[in-house]
C-alpha cells in the first residue's frame, strides 16, 4: 500500500505577527506523519473527514470520483507519553492524509493543489484560524518566509536550509491549546484595537531583523531578533490576559541569555516547545546541561526536513 509522509514544524519566529501581513519563518523538523488510503475504513478525526470532504470536492469538479474509503495515519513521531509536542501534528497529518486521497484519483500529485487543500481542511477544523505556516512546512519542507498577501493568498519563499549558529529545541511546558489563545489575543484586537497593533507591530519587527540576520549569516543578529520576539511575546501575553510565555520558558530563555544565546516559545506559546539559538555549538551544548539540571527536557529535533514524500 503506497503512503506517504510529511514533516511537523518548528515556528521560528513571526508568530501572531503573520496574521497581520508579518513574514513568519517556519522550520519543517525531522520528525513525520504517515498515511496511507485504507478502502472501506472510516475518518479517524473530523480533521480527515474535512480532508476527504476537500478532496472529494476538487474530484467530482474534475469529474472524478472519490473512492469510499479514508486514510490511515501515524503521528506518533509527533508527541511524546502520550501528549502532542506542539510540532504541528495535525498539519502534517492532514498534508499526508490529502496526498494519500488524492494518489488514488490516478493523477500526478500537484503540490500546490495538495497544499490549498490540505490548508482548506485545516482551517476548517480550527474555525478558520491560524496563518497556514506549518501546513506549508509540512507541504514543502525546509525553511520557509510565509506570509499572506492582501487577498489572504499565502506567499512563500524559501530560505537555506540551515540556520546559522545552533538550534536547541526544548519543551516548555504542557501542551496547550492554539486557538484558546489565538482568541484571547483576538478579544484583545477588539477590546483595545491600539494596544493589539503596539503589540504585534514588535513581533513582526523581529521578524524582518531575523530574516535579514538569516539570509546575511549574521548570527548575533539573529540572537538580538530572537531575544526581542520574547519580550514582545511575552507583552502580547501580558496585554491579552494570556500566558504566552510560561514559567520554564522564562526559566529557558534566562539560561539561553546566560549561554551567550536567545531563546523564545515556538508558536502560539502557553508551553508547548521552545527554541533556543545560539552562537556556536560550545554555548549549545553549555545550554543543553544547565537545562537538563533544571528540568528542561531537551528534544532530539533537526530542521529543516524534507517535506511531502511518497514512501512507498
């Protein structure tokens, strides 16, 4: 039976800034869902049932029809004792999970179409929320900008795929809810419009210096953006009622700064993973000790993955 993988994500930097025109830089990591069409079963999820909703829809435009049957898929390499890790698992399931449906309608796997649909599926799970970063990671791999353009169309472009100085990759706390506080930074928006924008404006700002530092091989740059995404994270949070950054992120990013790096949470925050960078692979490891000696667990993560593939 032909499946197929893709790769969870890593947000980088640009988080809630992309929902308002801000570039985001997502990261596909080397850990993967797998699917593979089982004929006869069925969805699993309503995240498959709208993935075989948005792919039967683009068939029956084609005129083709969509065999009766739902994909299987395997997202284990994405959480761990049982709990999600916050690596975009239903992203990447849902990009497999569509590329499994669409294999069995006979034609040439377009990526851009399996990526419009798997976003379709996706947003329609989350209540139409959230930019589409990690469904794009998970889609294409590597190390992506993505933003979305005035007509809410997602622009992409790829950036080298290894970031300069070192990447730590931690958890930070329970997993946690992206849309719980996706709403609680949108009843902020309309509570106090000026207040959201002073917000958000930091974060995007960070963003465009860590992309400048990244493409320039600037790594204390990139260091100084990091270190600046935190503490504006971390004043979103504040400003929303919210906790975006949690006590072992701040414990985290205390250590990074005294290890010569950055560290800052990894997507909507409230735990989950964290992401420390460094400036050579000495003030790396140095974190990775202390972090251990105060109850950080540290993930064996790489990024930059190869995204969607057919494994067999």
């Amino acid at each position: 039976m032909t499946t197929f993988s893709a790769p969870g994500k890593l947000f980088l930097i640009g988080e809630y800034a992309v929902l308002h025109g801000a570039t985001a830089v997502v990261a596909a990591v080397d850990r993967r869902a797998v699917a593979r069409f089982v004929p006869g079963a069925a969805p699993s999820t309503p995240l498959i049932a709208e993935a075989i909703k948005a792919v039967a829809a683009h068939a029956a435009a084609e005129g083709l029809t969509l065999p009766e049957g739902a994909p299987e898929v395997d997202s284990t390499a994405l959480t761990q004792d049982g709990q999600k890790l916050g690596l975009g698992s239903s992203a990447a399931a849902v990009v497999a999970a569509v590329a499994a449906l669409c294999d069995t309608l006979g034609r040439p796997l377009d990526p851009d179409l399996l990526r419009m649909l798997a976003s379709r599926a996706h947003r329609q799970v989350q209540g139409g929320r959230g930019s589409g970063g990690d469904v794009a990671a998970a889609a294409l791999g590597g190390v992506i900008a993505y933003a979305r353009d005035a007509g809410n169309a997602p622009v992409i472009r790829p950036l080298a795929g290894v970031c300069p100085g070192d990447i730590v990759v931690f958890r930070a706390g329970d997993p946690a809810a992206t849309v719980h506080f996706i709403n609680a930074v949108e009843r902020l928006e309309v509570r106090d419009p000026f207040e959201h924008a002073a917000r958000v404006k930091p974060l995007g700002e960070a963003a465009g210096a860590f992309i400048e530092a990244y493409e320039e091989a600037d790594v204390r740059g990139l260091i100084d953006a990091v270190a600046a995404a935190h503490e504006a994270l971390e004043a979103l949070g504040s400003a929303a009622d919210v906790p975006i950054v949690t006590p072992a992120l701040q414990t985290a990013t205390a250590l990074a700064r005294g290890c010569g790096g950055a560290a800052k949470g990894s997507g909507a925050g409230g735990g989950d993973i964290g992401v420390g960078f460094f400036p050579d692979p000495g003030a790396a490891e140095a974190f990775r000790a202390r972090a251990v000696k105060l109850g950080l667990e540290i993930l064996s993560i790489r990024t930059g993955a190869r995204g969607l593939s057919r494994d067999g």
